[in-house]
C-alpha cells in the first residue's frame, strides 16, 4: 500500500499560494517604489514652494521700500512749496534739497501757463536734459500737471526715456505739485526722479541681495534693474507699485535655480516606506468592504440620477429603437395627463390626436430611419400632443440618439417643452399691438374729425345763412311782384325748392359733425387710476421690436413703487408708443453711432399731485426752424408720414389736463446731442381712485 501512497506529488498544492504571495510582493515592491519618488518629486516641490515664497517675500518688501521712498521723495518736494516762496528762494531751498535726495534729478518751477521759472539741476551727475532739450520731452509732464490740476493733488507721470551723452539713457519719471496761493493756482512744481536710484535704494532697504529687482511694463519691457546678481528666471513675482497718477510694475528674479536633491531624503524615504507599509495592510483589510461600497455608491447615483430627472420641469421621453416608450419622467407626464404605465409600451401613444395619427407615424418612420444620421436626429421640431381631457397643446421636442454602456445605439432620448404658454404670449402681443393700431387710427380720425368739426361749422353756417337770406329775398320779390304771373312761373319755384334743399342739407351735415364731435369726446369717461410702471411696459414689447432692428438699447428708469397717474390706459399708451417710435427714428442712419443709440424712459415725481414721463433720444436734435412747427397738425419731416402723431400726442395729454413740450439737449449742453419729450399727468386722489369713472 506504500507504493500508491509514494507516486502522489506533494508539491502541487501550494503553488497557487505561493503565486498569489510573490504577487503580493511584487505589488508591495511596486509600490515602495513608486512611493520613494514621489517622496523626492514632493519634497522637491517643497523646496521650489519656499523659494517661491522667499521671492514673494522679498518682492513685498521691495515694492513696500519703493511705496515709503516714493512718498518720502513726494513729502520732500512738498516742504518746498510751503509759505509759497519766491523764485530766489525757491531755488536756494531746491539746490539744498538736491545735494540731500539722490534720487532727484531736476526741479522746475513753472507758471499757469507751464512755462519755465527756474531749474535746478542734480549736482552728482550731468544735466539730465542736456542730450535733448527738455522743451522735446513735456508730453508726459504736460498732461501730468493738468491731471494734477483737476484732483488739486501731486500725480506722478508714467515713466520715460531720457537719451544721454555716449548712448546710454535714464528711465526717470514726473512728479508734478500744483500751487496754490490764497486759494487760487499760482503755478506748478515739476520734480524729476531717477527711477534707477529708487529701484537701488528699495533694494539695498529690503535686503534682497541674492534677488534681481527690475522695473517692468505691462507687455514685460525691463526699464531698470537693480542687484548685484542676475536672476536666474526659474522663481519671480511682480508686485505692483501703486503711485498718486501712475503704477509701476516690480518684479523681483532669484538667482537660485531649480533646487536639487534635499539633505534628508534618507529619513524622508524611511518616513515614507513606514506609512506605505500601513497603508498597504489597510488596504488588504478594506478591500472586502470595497464591493459593498461600490454597490452603495451605485445604489446613490441612480437614487440621485431619478431625483434629478422627478425634479425637472422638462419633460423627458425615452424611446427603444421601433419607437416604443420606454421611459418618462414625472414632468412629461403631468404635461399630457397619463400616467407613466398608461404611456410606456403604448402604440400609438394615447398623447397623440386621433385626427394626426397617420400623420405621426409617417413622421416618426421617417425620423427613426435616420438612425445613421445621428446629427439630424438631435434637430428640435415643434408638434401638437393631446392632454387627457382633450385639449390640444403645442411642444417643441429635442431628440438626440440614445446610447448603452458600450456606446451602441439603443434607442432615443427626447426633451419636451411645453410651448402652450409662449404661444399664448404671442398671441396676446399680437392682439394688443392691433388694439393700438387700431387704437392710433381712431385717434388719428378722432383729430380729424375735430379739425374737420372745427373747420367746417362756419362755411356751413354760412351756406345755410345764405339759403335762408336767398329765400328771405325771394319772397319779398314774390310780395312785390303780381301775385298772378310770380306764382304760376315754374323758374321761381324750382328755384325756392333748390334754395329750400341746401338750406336743409347745411342743417344735416351741421348735425352729423356735431355728433362724430360728440363721440370722440366721450373717451374722457374711460379714464383709471394705474402705475406709471404698467404703462411702459404695456409698449416695452413693441418698442424693442423696432429698437432690435435699428440696434437702439431701452433703458427704464422707474422708482419703486412706481407712481400712479389718472389717465386713459389706452390714449396715453399710445402717447407713449409715438414718442419712442419717433425716438428711434431720430437715432438711425449715419448721424448717431450704434454704440450711442440709447433711448431712455424716465419716470419722476417732483410734485405730489403730478408724475412726469419723459422720453430722451440722443438723436442729432431738433432743428430750430422745425421746432416751431414741431406740433402743427399735417406737418411732417418725413416723406411717409401724416404728420398727426405729436399734434394728437399733444391734445391726448391736454385733454388729461397735463402738458407736453420737448427740450433739446444742446439747449442745455452745448455742442451735446438728443432731445427730450416729456409730459404731465395727474395723480388721483384717494376719493377719485375709489369713486367708479362711468359716474364722473
């Protein structure tokens, strides 16, 4: 029985064992290695962080030197303009400052005028200007001294070239001192300062020797430097150097390079290896919970994901690749009213009208044979759903192909909106500009009828004057005449009939005038109390419509609460509607620039019994030869126009007892643009507010 026993290998089993193990070595080696050099790139990355925050450091230090020397210099310059000294003083006290500030290269004192008074030149070097005149480089100092003038503050000048003699250059900068004397500008001081000499003492103050500081522009363009070593362009900061008028750029250069290798990485790798190794034994005990973790966090986005989706006021409709739901959200269906078991799986859909059902699956053929056509797929088109109840409702739909895990093709995902509301919007607005329409035509024809009225009552009276004088004459003759031969001549008496006839037609037409007179005065009775706030926005809709086409932006400005005026809503929309419309036209064409085409609408209330409206263009104005024929009915600047919208704008506001007139802006501002159309109305008292209009 031994033999069978000896033939058995023993060694088989543990191989597998013994695998796993060395490839849990092999993961541990790994590791150790991995971690040993990201332990050195860390520390050096350590390293370059405190160099890094040493340059910041001494950048800081720099730029705050520069600040406190810069306002020492400016304190400096200012002793000399107290007790305003003469110019013989002056320059005593300046040659005495120049032998004390390095940094000052010239003082000049100047009139109102800027013209030279005197100068005193640094005594540590040549003349500044003495390679090219000063009166060549007074830009900068020029438009500094007016700066200075306007704040009534010194104000330094950006920095500038100043050649020298042998090719070299010093970049200086202007610090310019307005003077006053009992109130009144008596002239400047111009100081010109030596940017080198401030750069070296910030340096030498800081303590920054082993740093390269340099004064830079915004494009990077060195000015100066200063430093005995050369930065080694690898650890930089700029700081910025903020001066009364100007600003100037510090950046400061380390001359250390890129660190190497730190002393203690033995101890750092120790460290290191220790904590991985932890690491390592935890992380073979957690790596049974990792199943159940990963399937909590699965678990959590889909919960998540659902939540998103029942929170979304969009509906969502997802649909396999034969067109059958498959999914909807909340959203969808409380839009079409079924519920989300009524919806997938149906055909056809019970959303779909029974009256476009052939129609719809003729479309949704034709839509899922794009299947190779992802791109058209996700094409938004608009359609009608049906709700449960019947009712018909537009949707904008957005589709885009539905993809698996794998990325194959499983169906489509559509985005519904419900349009209903939008569409309700626009039909509103479409009525409401016809209601104005219609409502500026009738009271274009309500002007015209009033004028009509007015002019025609007298030749009408006239006329039926002179057909009862003619008849009056006609029987006087009639008396004098035979009585026999007047009567029976057939002439006279078609003639008393003719006379009788125009004198009953000039009565009739008498009577129609006076009652289309009658029926444009009854709108005063439509008259309500409402928000200043309501009426522009009744028009705001149909002004932008013309603004968008000529580029001209709307401005608003209201107070809150808006006021309320007592007024017909609809003559004063209108009223309104006219004056930005006119408003917009002054401001298109070549005179007034796209970017200054503004049209504000202005509400105030200087009184409490009244609420002005005003409408301001910045057109190119009113002529004066048209501004007095401005509200003069049937004149007009404009070859299509009637010329009776600012003449009825001007009778709507009168007959709310306010008053309407315009104002240019040249009036007030020469050589400025635009005009200003404003008008009055009245605000209602709390007995009239509450009274009802018919009673009135």
């Amino acid at each position: 029985m031994n033999p069978p026993a000896e033939r058995s290998p023993p060694t088989e089993p543990p191989r597998p064992r013994r695998g796993v193990r060395w490839l849990l070595w092999g993961a541990l080696v790994a590791l150790l290695l991995v971690a040993q050099s990201l332990l050195v790139g860390l520390t050096l990355s350590y390293e370059e962080s405190r160099a890094q925050d040493h340059v910041d450091a001494v950048a800081v230090a720099a730029a705050g030197e520069m600040r406190r020397l810069v306002q020492r210099s400016l304190q400096s310059a200012q002793s000399l303009t107290w007790n305003d000294p003469p110019i013989a003083q002056w320059h005593y006290d300046a040659t005495e400052m120049m032998r004390q500030r390095r940094e000052f290269l010239r003082m000049e004192r100047r009139d109102n005028e800027l013209k030279l008074q005197g100068a005193v030149e640094t005594p540590f070097r040549l003349p500044v200007f003495a390679a090219m005149p000063r009166a060549e480089l007074e830009i900068e100092m020029q438009s500094t001294c007016a700066t200075a003038r306007r704040v009534a503050s010194p104000q330094f000048s950006r920095s500038y070239f100043v050649p020298q003699s042998g090719g070299l250059g010093l970049e200086v900068v202007d610090l310019c001192l307005p003077l006053d004397v009992n109130g009144l500008p008596s002239g400047y001081m111009v100081v010109t300062l030596t940017l080198a000499q401030l750069l070296e003492d910030a340096a030498n103050a800081a303590g920054a020797s082993d740093h390269e500081l340099s004064l830079v522009e915004a494009d990077g363009t060195r000015l100066v430097r200063a430093g005995l070593h050369r930065g080694a362009g690898v650890f930089t900061a700029t700081r910025l150097v903020d001066l009364p008028g100007s600003s100037l750029q510090l950046r400061a250069d380390s001359a250390q390079g890129r660190p190497g290798l730190i002393p203690n990485l033995t101890l750092a790798l120790v460290v290191g290896l220790s904590l991985l190794l932890f690491g390592l034994v935890v992380l073979l005990v957690r790596d049974v919970r990792r199943r159940s973790v990963a399937e909590s966090a699965l678990a959590e986005a889909l919960a998540f994901r659902r939540a998103m989706e029942d929170s979304l006021v969009t509906g969502l409709r997802a649909r396999d690749v034969r067109g059958r739901i498959t999914y909807v959200n909340p959203a969808f269906c409380a839009m079409v009213g079924f519920a989300a078991h009524e919806l997938i799986g149906s055909d056809p859909p019970p959303y779909w009208p029974p009256e476009h059902i052939d129609e719809y699956r003729r479309r949704q053929a034709e839509r899922l044979s794009l299947r190779r056509d992802l791109a058209a797929q996700r094409e938004g088109f608009e359609t009608q759903f049906m709700r449960r109840n019947g009712e018909r409702f537009p949707v904008m739909i957005y589709e885009a192909p539905l993809l698996d895990r794998v990325g194959h093709h499983a169906g489509w995902m559509s985005t519904v909106l419900d349009v209903s509301a939008a569409r309700r919007m626009e039909e509103l607005s479409r009525q409401q500009q016809e209601r104005l329409q219609a409502t500026a035509r009738l009271a274009t024809v309500g002007e015209m009828a009033s004028l009509l009225s007015h002019e025609l009552n007298q030749p009408l009276a006239a006329i039926a004057s002179y057909a009862t004088g003619s008849l009056n004459l006609l029987a006087d003759a009639q008396r004098d005449a035979l009585p026999q031969a007047s009567a029976a001549d057939p002439d006279v008496t078609m003639l008393r009939q003719a006379l009788e006839r125009i004198a009953e037609q000039a009565e009739r037409a008498g009577r129609v005038i006076k009652s289309v007179h009658a029926f444009v005065r009854r709108r005063e009775r439509s008259r309500e109390a409402i928000g200043a706030d309501l009426l522009i926005e009744a028009v705001i809709p149909l002004v932008r419509l013309q603004a968008r086409k000529s580029g001209t932006r709307i401005e608003v400005e209201c107070p809150k609460p808006a006021p309320r005026v007592w007024a017909d809503r609809t003559m004063i929309e209108q009223v309104l509607l006219n004056l930005t419309r006119n408003g917009i036209q002054a401001m298109e064409g070549e005179a007034t620039p796209l970017e200054q085409r503004v049209l504000t609408l202005r509400v105030t209330q200087p009184h409490p019994r009244w609420v002005h409206i005003a409408v301001i263009d910045r057109g190119p104005g009113i002529p004066p030869d048209v501004a007095g024929k401005l509200f003069t009915p049937f004149f007009t600047t404009r070859a299509e126009g009637m010329g009776l919208g600012l003449s009825l704008c001007r009778t709507v506001i009168e007959q709310h007892g306010g008053a309407l007139d315009f104002v240019t802006a040249s009036a007030s501002h020469p050589g400025a643009s635009g005009t200003e159309f404003r008008f009055t109305l009245a605000v209602p008292e709390p007995a009239r507010q509450a009274a009802d209009p018919s009673a009135e």
